[in-house]
C-alpha cells in the first residue's frame, strides 16, 4: 500500500476576494478514475493554518493502513488565527470549496459524501455552519469546540469566558461586539433556531472534548449535548476522561471521530432489529414472554444471545415488544431522547 501524499495550492477565491492557501491529503494510490471519491473539509484550530492537516499524515495514514476511511480527498485552508469562520468564510466552505475540490480532484459534490471535522476554533466553526447548512453534510466531527455554555452571550472574564480575545472578536463581530450578529453564530443558538431542519437533514453528529480542557470547553460541549438532547437531535458524544485541549489523548481521539465520519459515508452502523426469527428463537421468545422464565421452568434449548450479535437484536426487540405496546399511547416514545428533568433544584 503507496502513503497518502500531500499537496498545497493557492485558491484565486471569488467569495474572499483574496487567495486562499490551500492544503490537500490524497488517499494512498489516489486515482481520478472510478466513482468521485467522497470529500472532508477540515477546519484547523485558532492561531493555526492549513499545515495543520499535512502536519498530521502519519494519522491518516495509520487510518488508511487499518482500513477505518474509505479512500476519500481531505482539504483545509489557512483562515486567518481568529477567523471564527465568520462572514463570507461560510459560503467558502459551503459553496467555493467544493466546487474547487470538484474541478481540481474530481471529488463528489452530493452531500452524501461530503463530511467535516475541526478542533477548537474549528470544531466551532464545523458546529456553525453545518447547523446552518444542514443539508450540506453527510457527517460532522467537531472536536473540542471552543463553544460557550448558552444561548446567549456571556458576560466576560468569567471559567467560560476569560480566554476570549477581544482584537479577534471585534475583527468579526464589530467594536464593539455586536450581540445580535454574534448569537446569529453562536452554535448552541443556532442549533435551538434550526432544530427542525437539523433533525429532518439526517445529518450525522459526532461531538468530543476531554474532561480537562484547560479552557473549559468541556462545559460548552457538554451543553451542546444537552441542546442536541432537548431538541431530539440524534449524535454521539464522548466526555473523555483525563484528556486536556491538547496531548497524547489527540491523536487516538482524532482517529476515533474520523473512524465516525467514515461508518456515516457507509450509511451507517445501525443493526437490523427486524430479521425473520428461526423455530429455535421463536421458542425461547414465547418461554420468556409467556412467563417460563419468571416461573423458573426450563428454556425449550440453550440460547446465547452473544453467540450471534447480528440477530440478538430482533430477538432483543421481540421479548420487549409485548411490553413496550403499553407504552404507545406516551408521546415521548416517538422521541429519539426523552424529555428529561432537571438533576439540580434551583
């Protein structure tokens, strides 16, 4: 297996009216050839630039030695230390970058195959436009999001809010910041304004942060989850125990949300909970449902749902069904997640 290959471009952009610098990662034995290979944007962190993806070859790599990604195009840009990824950087990502990667690497332009990942000031951004543009991506990944704990604006100088900058907040938000235009960005806002079309978008949500994020970003993580939770947005969260903003923890981390991005472009992990039940199963289901097992009798043959996890499902799901009917006239069981009370009594 050839290594993945890396190359760096200068985009005569139409939208930033600017060049932008390009950096791009070409799968191991990269072919315009054969179907349009899937597209990752990836958006780097506050104070860093586009080498941040060439920088970590040896991830991708190790990612396609093991078979986790299909072949797929990653790209990233330099936007500046503090973009935010305000402004007109939204219609680069969504619009200008794709149909640049299209032209240059025959990459796919459907939103199937199209996902993005970033970490910090990136997982930020990959937050904000992808719950803006729902439709737009298959899959998102943002990492350790430098996201606040609110739907509103936070007053500063506060554990959530003593690492703001405020030269590279005014550059993008106004002097002063401009509160209207920054809530219309703040990710936990956004996510509450779109959540109907987020939820219908079938977009898939991956979202991690370590539990000793020297910024605290934790916080703002965690209450991202708990929007996404309320608002019965489907995603995958991991609080990842000892892990700071940076370190040893980042690389198995990055590879873990990308090895998510790669099972969303393969449509998925969902286990079937609908397979034809076998004489055999059928019995051990009607023993348990018909009181056998409670009354201590004598299963009609060994069973171990762990012998097959392909069908232990289905037959999860027939011994609970005669059960779970007494719940169907409750709303909350058409909820992915249930409408949970506080923990805390204020």
């Amino acid at each position: 297996m050839t290594e993945a290959t890396t190359r760096f471009f200068d985009l005569d952009s139409t939208v930033m009216g600017a060049s932008v610098p390009m950096s791009v990662v070409l799968p191991p034995g990269y072919s315009t050839e054969g179907e349009p290979l899937p597209l990752l944007i990836n958006l780097h962190g506050g104070g860093g630039d586009r080498t941040f993806l060439t920088e970590a070859l040896p991830i991708w790599n190790a990612l396609w030695a093991n078979g986790d990604i299909p072949p797929l195009v990653m790209v990233s840009f330099s936007s500046g230390p503090g973009s935010w990824y305000g402004g007109a950087w939204e219609s680069f990502v969504v619009d200008e970058l794709p149909d640049w990667a299209h032209a240059t690497f025959g990459t796919s332009l459907e939103p199937a195959q199209t996902v993005m990942t970033g970490i910090s000031m990136g997982g930020y951004g990959t937050l904000k436009i992808a719950f803006k543009h729902p439709t737009r991506f298959r899959a998102i990944a943002p990492m350790e999001p430098a996201i606040e704990p609110s739907l509103e604006r936070m007053p500063g100088h506060q554990r959530n809010t003593w690492y703001r900058m405020p030269p590279m907040e005014e550059a993008v938000w106004g002097s002063p910041v401009n509160e209207a235009a920054w809530l219309a960005d703040n990710p936990a806002t956004v996510a509450d304004r779109n959540a109907q079309a987020i939820r219908d978008s079938g977009m898939e949500i991956y979202l991690e942060v370590g539990d000793k994020d020297y910024i605290n970003l934790h916080d703002g993580a965690e209450f991202m989850h708990r929007v996404l939770w309320d608002r019965d947005i489907r995603h995958e969260y991991h609080l990842v125990r000892w892990a700071d903003h940076v370190g040893e923890s980042l690389m198995r981390r990055i590879m873990e949300a990308h090895r998510f991005l790669a099972a969303a472009l393969a449509g998925g992990l969902e286990e079937p909970i609908d397979l034809d039940l076998s004489e055999g199963e059928v019995a051990h289901v009607n023993w348990i449902n018909g009181g056998g097992m409670a009354a201590g009798e004598e299963p009609p043959s060994a069973m171990n749902m762990m012998a097959d996890p392909k069908r232990a499902p289905t037959i999860h799901r027939h011994i609970w069904d005669p059960l779970r009917v007494s719940a169907a006239d409750d709303p909350g069981l058409r909820r992915a997640y249930a409408e949970l009370p506080p923990t805390i009594e204020r």
